[in-house]
C-alpha cells in the first residue's frame, strides 16, 4: 500500500467520523491503549515519520536523562509506533531517545525479540538491531535489541509514559553504532 492510500484511508475515517458525530473523534488522548491502536487509525499515523539520515545527518546525539516527567536522550520511553508495511495500524513499544530536535524526539524503536537467529533474514529486508541489554523498561527483564537502520521523529507530546533508563556506556556504543551504521 503506498503512502497516499494510507493518507486517503486516513482522511476518509476522519471524514466519516465528523459524518457520523458532526465533528472528527480525538485520537490522540493519552489513554488510547495499545489493543486499541492496533483496531483504530491513531493520531500517530500523521505524527511519526522518518528521520531523513541521508538528506539530514545524524541529530546530535547527547547522553541528558533526568528524572523530572519529560523525556530526554538516554530515556526509554513508550510510544505508539506505525508499522512499516501498513502506517495505519502499529502498537505501542518502547524507543530510545537519542536526541531532542525542537520540540520533537529522535527515536530508535526497541523490540524483545532476539534479532540475532534470523539476522540474515532481516538483513535481507534492510532491518538491522543492536542488543542493549535489559532493563526497567520491560516488566520481564527481557533483553532489547534496539532498530539501527531506521530512526523515527515523534512529536515529544506522544510519549506515553517513561520505562527507564539506558546507562551512558551503552547509549554512547549505540549512538557509535548508529554514526558507523549510517556512515557506511
């Protein structure tokens, strides 16, 4: 499906709400849970995109967590994030902040599955993960790998709520990673 049919799909479920109710449904309240999301469009269909690496570069990346509600680089932070194949649907997920750009965040999602039993296979679609490790943000403690090849831009506002933090060696051998990935 290509990016204008996700857009249409969009404009027309917005237009069918305002139909129905004389004005559109809000889709960005903080409490759309993530079994919800995956049913709805989200109002995060319009509001994450791309980080554009070749065209923009890396964002500066800073180690600058503090425990004070708003989310900054070296935070976990959870978020409804689209899926790549259908931008209208996704779920919530962790990311890692890896930098503050005006009043949007640069993010890298994270996932629990273990990337490294079918590497080739991701490689073969172009999706690459680094292991992070564990940590509060998984109620499991299951280890994260982290997305390389693809960094997100959200709007600061979306961040649901804080999961934790990474230590500063490991977003700093992140961030090296990425500034080697990209370079390349």
């Amino acid at each position: 499906m290509s990016f204008l049919d996700s857009l249409l799909r969009v404009v027309i479920g917005v237009i069918q709400d305002m139909t129905k109710s004389g004005h559109p449904k809000s889709r960005s309240s903080s409490r759309t849970y993530p079994h919800e999301a995956s049913k709805k469009h989200h109002s995060s269909v319009n509001s994450v995109r791309e980080w554009d690496v070749h065209s923009l570069g890396l964002p500066a990346f800073q180690y600058a967590p503090h425990a004070d509600g708003i989310a900054d680089p070296g935070e976990v932070v959870w978020t409804w994030i689209p899926y790549e194949e259908d931008p209208t649907q996704g779920k919530d997920r962790p990311v890692i902040v890896l930098a503050r750009v005006g009043d949007d965040l640069v993010i890298s999602q994270l996932t629990s599955k273990d990337h490294d039993l079918d590497a080739a296979q991701e490689a073969h679609w172009g999706r690459y993960w680094f292991d992070i490790g564990t940590g509060n943000w998984d109620s499991q403690r299951r280890p994260s790998e982290a997305r390389v090849d693809r960094l997100l831009v959200i709007p600061a506002s979306k961040v649901r709520r804080e999961g934790g933090r990474l230590n500063e060696s490991m977003f700093n051998s992140f961030c090296n990673h990425l500034k080697k990935f990209h370079r390349a």
